[in-house]
C-alpha cells in the first residue's frame, strides 16, 4: 500500500526531468509545439478547476487569459515594468476581475452561466478594441525575446502548479466542497459549505492561471491584438480537452490536451479538411462514447470497450 | 387481461426476476406485494418495454407484446403511474393533466375526466397554474394519479401509489381507484403497503427475491401467517 | 421539564399571496422528538426549509441555542448545528458512499472535520452506526431504496448536529425496515441529539414522538401527547380518515 502512493509521483519527477532537458534536444519546431501542448493543457487544467471541481461550465475562461496577456503587454511597453513583476500582475488582475464579474454571474446556473461567461468574453474583447490604452485595433508589440527556452520553462512551471493545485483539490476540504457543489448545490449548502465563497474562490484561482498563461504568451508571440487573444476557440479547445480527458480527475485535462493536441498537429499537416472537423468530430465522441473522459476509459483496460458500449447504451442514443 | 409468463429479468448482468408468472383478469383489481429490492419495479419496467427481459413472454389479451415499444404499449391501452412520479415539474398542473390525455380525441370526454379529477382531488384545482414541481410530495403524487387516469386506459397500473401521502388522503384515493374500477378500468396495483393493497384488490401476488411466493384471493392472503408477520407487522 | 432548545415564532412563508406556512408557533425541548403530520401540502416541508435557512421566512423569527436563526443562509444554519434530511434524497451520485457522509463530517458544526483523514475516520464511525459501513466503497448511486435514506441520514449526522430534522425518512420501507428505522431514531436521541421528525407513516410517529405536533393548510392544528393528538376528532377528520377510526388504534 505504501509503495503504491509513491509511485505517481515518482513516475511524475521523473518525467519532469526528462521534459525538462527537452528544449536542448529538439528540433525548434517540436520546441514551439510543445510551449503550445503545455500551453492548452495549463488551460485546460485551470478550466478544469471551475468547470470540471465545482461544475460550472465557464464559456468564457479566454477573458482572462486575453486579460492576462494585454496586463502584461501594458505593464511591460507602457510601465516598463520586469517581465516577473507583469507576470505576477498578470496573474492578480484576472484573479480580481474574476471574484468580481463572479459576483453577479455565479449566480446563475447552467446554460445561464455559460451564456453569462461566454458574453463576457465576447464583452472584453470588444472593449479592448476600443480603448487607446490597449492599443485598441493596432494592437501591443512586445520586446522580443531571446530564446524560446524561457517559454518552454516559463509554461512548464506554471503547468506543474495548476497540475499541483488540481492534485490537491482532487484530496483536500476545499475540493470536497466545491465537488459537492456540483453534485447537488442544495445539498452542499445544507451541509454547511460556504457555496457562494467556494465558487468564487474556484473561479479567482481559475482565471489567475489562465491570466497568468495570457501574459506568457504576450510576450511570447511578441504582438498582441483583440482578436489574437480572445479568440472563442482557445475557450472550446480548453473545454473539449478537459472533457474529453476527464472533466474533475487530475489527469484527465492533461491527457486531453496531449492527445488533441498531437492529433490535431497531425490532422493539419496530413489531411487540412478533416482538421476543421476535428473539434466537432471529438465532442460527438465524447458524448457518445466516453461523457466521463478518456480516462474512465483508459482506466478500465481490458473493460474499456464494455464501458464505451453501456455509455452508448445509458445515454440512448 | 394481461398475463405474465415465465418472466425472467434483471439489469446489466444482475438477474433479478425469477420465472415470474402472475395473471391480471380484465375487470379485476390484481395486486404485487413485496419489499424493496424484490423486483417489482422491474417487473413492471419489463411489462412496459422499457427493459427486455431475459426469458418468458408477455400477453396482453392474448396478444404477445413482449418487448414491445413503450409507446406501442401505451397504445394498447396500459398507463402505468410510476414511482416517484415523474411530473413535468416546469409545467402547470393542469398542462401535466392535459398530457395524461395525450392519446385521447374526445375533447369532451377530456374536459369532464378533467372535471372529475378536480372533484377527486380539489387541491389540484386549487393549484392549477402553478408549476407541478412547486407543489408538496403528496400533491405531486396526486397529480402523477390523476395524470394516469386522464388516459382513461383499459388497464391501470399504479407503481407504489401510498408513498409519501397522508392516511386520509389514502383514503380518497382507495375510493377514487373503486371508483374507476366501477367503471371498467382494470387495475393492476403494485405496493408496498399491503394493507392498502389488500383493502383494494381481489387477487393478491406476493413476490420475493423475484420469485412469487404466495398467490390468490387476497382475503386468504390476509390470513396467511407468513404474510401477516412479515407484511402487515402483525 | 426540558429547555426548548429551538423556537419558532409566528412564523410565516408567503408564495406570492399564498401563505405556505402560516403563524407557525411552536418550541423544541431538548432530547425530545416531536412528530410533525399534517395532510399532504399542510406545509410541513415548507417550515423544516425555513428554519434551515434554505427559504427566507415572510415573517416570524426561529431562535436556536440562544441565536436568531431566521435570516442566516443554509450553511450557516448546518453550522451552528442544526442539520436536515431531504424528503426526495439527494446523494452526490459521483461520489462514493463514504465521501458522501465526509462531506458532512468535513464541513458539519463548527465548521466540521479540518482534515481529510480526521473526516474519513468519522465518516467510517456513523456508517457503522446505522449499520451502512459494508457499502462504504459504493458509489452511491448504485443503493437500494432503504439505503439511500440511510445515507442521506448518515450524511446529516456526520455534520454532529444538535438537532436533526428528518423529513419523511420512512417512504418506501417495509414494515420491518421501518422497525430498523424507528430503532436507529431513538439511537439517534440517545447520543443527545433532538430530532424533529415529519412522518406518515403512522406505526412509526406513535412509537417515536415524545409530543406531536399537527400542520393543517399551514396552520398549527393542535400539538401535545401522542395519545391525545392521534384520538384528536379534527386529526381523525383532516388526517388520519377512516382506517384509523374504525380500528381504533390511535
């Protein structure tokens, strides 16, 4: 029994290592792919907090992270701030903006909550296109930086934290709250769990991470504008990744992310047509097959095509 | 009316019917008596169509409908009132009424059976307009009744009809369900209340572990001492 | 006699014009267990709802242990120690039977359990307690009737309250299972804890209550010994109707 605990994270350390020593042993290319898979899976593991924990479906994570990367952008060309101290703003900002947009908004349930977010998103966007601050249309250009080896590290911390922080979610008090939550919100407040502060607490955290990930990429790609960082797909890819790993597990959002990710790299190069497709083409599998996640499949082993069968059959189709 | 045959049946591997056979005459009051867990629920889910059983048939008048769509069942004839009743609960009282009339052409005949359930049950009338799911257990109960007899079937099956309702509202409805009887509705009532039960139907069916153990009038079911000990708490 | 250890006062809950529950007076004595009947929509779910905060009362005030309850948010009320069952059960079907019940024990009175172990550990103590601790590693959507109340009642009493309002906990039990409940029940009261129990099934109120009290349209009825409230003529005629008295039994 003990040994079984330690397994994980050695396997997880070790794996760390290897990754790590990555940048000196890729091609550039491979590089910008991975800051890219790491990227989209810290999204998906911080959505995954909010969506996938507390189980409100937000549709409008990408207003922080856009949030995240223009803070960034403003506090380095306008300020002159250091790229740590933006980072650290990056991560503040949307962490305030979203205790307080989730004031009002949390309220809602649902369908209603995926609206409100997603109009949110939609909403910032178009303010940012018309404030001078932001450099409305034109957009921000950052100074460019010297390596990419900043980046792929950059990225890699943050994604072990939010992994770290999903991990101690998935066996502490507060991620029992914010589980029971969604399983019957009623409940959980007859419990004695604090829902709204619960929500909004899962919320903050959630949009730091992606604000944080926002300001990365700011200054990676070294140009910013409205619709380079509060693009609706960046929330859709997020969401499907989570969901089709495994909304609410640790893992889950991180193997969704790699697999999609790797698939849809390879889709783009070897069949253009299909890659349009793709998003649509997983959210049917995934509702029919596997509404749990890749990883309840992968979990059963040799049962897995038993458990994609009843799947099929319990949500009749 | 309805005959069951050497039904066997269960869910995902997990066989819980055992050879069931039990006969409902038309006209009649059957009943099922059993605990939790002895497999009436799936019994009566088996029936319906809504799960295919394992072995044994179905009979309708006759007529095999083992297997059978639900919806092809609810033509010929059979409302079944399901446990927990299942209301449309962002719907008015009234609206899940109308719909247990879904098949029916006779906007006459609908408006006094409306009428009539007001009669049975003036709450429901009371609250007429108000959606379903804001009224109390026992008056969703009622409506999920009332919506059952509004499809004026030749066979009425009531699935554990006394939850959740108050001694005298039993009562009303034990006069309610005589009443439809009257009528020409055969019924088919499956309980756990056996006291109720008994009160109600001629024929009595006693199911355990889903076998059926004990069968026949239910006056001498009454007496039975097995079923006096561990069924009337006596 | 007993200190009341809750109160309610005039307390009213209006729907619009409708009045739900209305000038509802009535005291909790400690280590008691009142029965609560009434006729289907008397109201009786609607009062347990407010004086746990899950609705706002219209009017009235409840007190508990010295503190104003009326006004507080539901998670403040199952914090101070007042914790309640749900007529229609409502499991974290996610969830294993266990965690369910650490849910309580991690956030109950006084803000429950801080630690995860500690919760698990209680949790594992009330499911031995009525007796669901060889189901503990089931997911609790896969029990059977009798055990899901059993649950959603372990749940409540994870949370340690003082006093623990059951909400029809007997629908759906079969004579012997509701011998097993009232026995759990009174159990319950021996660990000190003050039980408010709404009931139909009467076998089961006549052997629990120490008093009875009877909802009528969302009015109290009348309220005092079993004995006298079941032999009540205005019970017989709004409640209990003609099997309880043609037999007599009351």
């Amino acid at each position: 029994m003990n040994v079984r605990r330690w397994v994980m994270p050695v396997v997880a350390v070790a794996a760390l290592v290897v990754i790590a020593a990555a940048p000196g042993l890729l091609s550039p290319f491979m590089v910008q792919f991975v800051i890219n898979l790491f990227m989209l899976a810290i999204l998906a593991e911080s959505w995954n907090i909010i969506g996938g924990f507390a189980g409100y479906a937000s549709f409008g994570n990408v207003a922080f992270f856009g949030l995240g990367a223009y803070t960034t952008g403003i506090l380095i060309t306008k300020a002159g701030w250091t790229l740590a101290m933006a980072l650290a703003a990056a991560a503040v900002v949307p962490m305030l903006f979203a205790a307080l947009v989730g004031l009002p908004i949390l309220r809602l349930k649902g369908h209603y909550f995926a609206i409100a977010t997603l109009g949110v998103a939609e909403t910032m966007r178009e303010v940012v296109y018309n404030v001078e601050v932001t450099g409305a249309g034109t957009g921000l250009v950052m100074p460019i930086a010297r390596t990419p080896a900043l980046f792929f590290y950059l990225m890699l911390a943050i994604l072990v934290a939010v992994t770290l922080v999903n991990a101690w979610l998935a066996h502490s008090r507060f991620g029992y709250g914010l589980v029971a939550i969604r399983e019957d919100e009623d409940a959980a407040a007859a419990m004695g769990i604090d829902t709204t502060r619960y929500k909004t607490i899962a919320f903050a955290i959630s949009g730091a991470f992606a604000g944080i990930t926002g300001g990365v990429f700011a200054y990676w790609i070294t140009f910013i504008d409205p619709d380079a960082v509060f693009r609706v797909i960046v929330t859709i890819q997020m969401i499907i990744m989570a969901v089709f790993g495994g909304a609410g597990t640790v893992a889950g959002p991180l193997l969704g992310a790699l697999v999609l990710a790797s698939v849809s790299e390879l889709l783009s190069t070897q069949l253009v047509a299909l890659a349009e497709l793709f998003n649509g083409l997983i959210v049917i599998l995934v509702v029919l097959f596997m509404p749990k996640g890749l990883l309840e499949v992968v979990k059963a082993g040799r049962g897995s095509f038993r458990v994609m069968a009843r799947n099929l059959r319990e949500y009749r189709v | 009316m309805l005959e069951v045959r050497g039904l066997s049946a269960g869910y995902g591997g997990v066989q819980i019917l055992r050879d069931v056979s039990l006969t409902v005459r038309a006209g009649e009051i059957a009943t099922l008596v059993g605990s939790n867990g002895a497999g009436k629920s799936t019994l009566l889910n088996t029936v319906c169509g809504i799960i295919r059983p394992l072995s044994g048939r179905v009979l309708l008048d006759g007529e095999d409908i083992t297997a059978r769509a639900s919806e092809a069942i609810v033509a010929l004839g059979i409302t079944q009132v399901p446990e927990g009743r299942r209301l449309f609960p962002h719907m008015t009282v009234r609206d899940n009424l109308i719909l247990g009339a879904y098949r029916r052409r006779d906007t006459d005949g609908i408006r006094r059976d409306l009428a009539w359930i007001y009669e049975l049950f003036p709450i429901l009338e009371q609250r007429q307009r108000q959606p379903a799911g804001s009224m109390s257990g026992g008056e969703q109960q009622m409506c999920a009744i009332g919506r059952g007899l509004m499809a004026k079937p030749r066979l009425l099956i009531l699935d554990e009809l006394s939850l959740g309702l108050a001694p005298i509202m039993l009562d009303t409805l034990v006069d309610a369900l005589h009443r439809v009887h009257a009528d020409g509705t055969t019924i088919f009532l499956v309980e756990q209340d056996v006291a109720t039960a008994f009160d109600l139907a001629s024929t009595g069916y006693v199911l355990e572990n889903g076998r059926v153990v004990l069968a026949g009038s239910t006056a001498e079911l009454r007496s039975d001492p097995h079923v006096k000990k561990a069924y009337l708490g006596l | 006699m007993s200190v009341a250890i809750l109160t309610a006062r005039g307390v009213t809950k209006k729907f619009g014009g409708l009045a739900a529950v209305a000038d509802v007076t009535f005291d909790l004595r400690e280590g008691e267990i009142l029965g609560l009947i009434g006729p289907n929509g008397s109201g009786k779910t609607t009062l347990v709802n407010v004086v746990t905060g899950a609705l706002s009362a219209s009017a009235g005030e409840v007190r508990f242990a010295g503190r104003t309850l009326t006004g507080l948010p539901s998670h403040q009320v199952g914090r101070l120690g007042v914790s309640r069952t749900f007529q229609v059960v409502k499991p974290f079907r996610n969830l294993t039977v266990v965690e369910n019940v650490m849910v309580g024990a991690l956030f109950g009175a006084s803000g429950g359990a801080r630690e995860v172990r500690v919760a698990r550990r209680q949790a594992e103590d009330v499911l031995a307690f009525v007796a669901l601790d060889h189901r503990s590693d089931a997911p609790a959507d896969g029990l059977n009737v009798p055990e899901r109340k059993r649950m959603e009642l372990a749940r409540a009493l994870a949370m340690r309250p003082r006093v623990l309002l059951l909400d029809e906990v007997m629908a759906g039990l079969n004579p012997a299972e509701i011998d097993a409940a009232v026995d759990l029940i009174k159990r319950i009261r021996e660990r000190g804890i003050t039980l408010l129990v709404i009931e139909h099934v009467m076998k089961a109120i006549r052997n629990l209550s120490d008093r009875i009290l009877v909802l009528f349209h969302g009015q109290t009825l009348t309220e005092g010994a079993p004995a006298d409230v079941l032999n009540d003529e205005r019970v017989i005629a709004a409640y209990l109707g003609r099997r309880y008295a043609e037999a007599g039994r009351a």
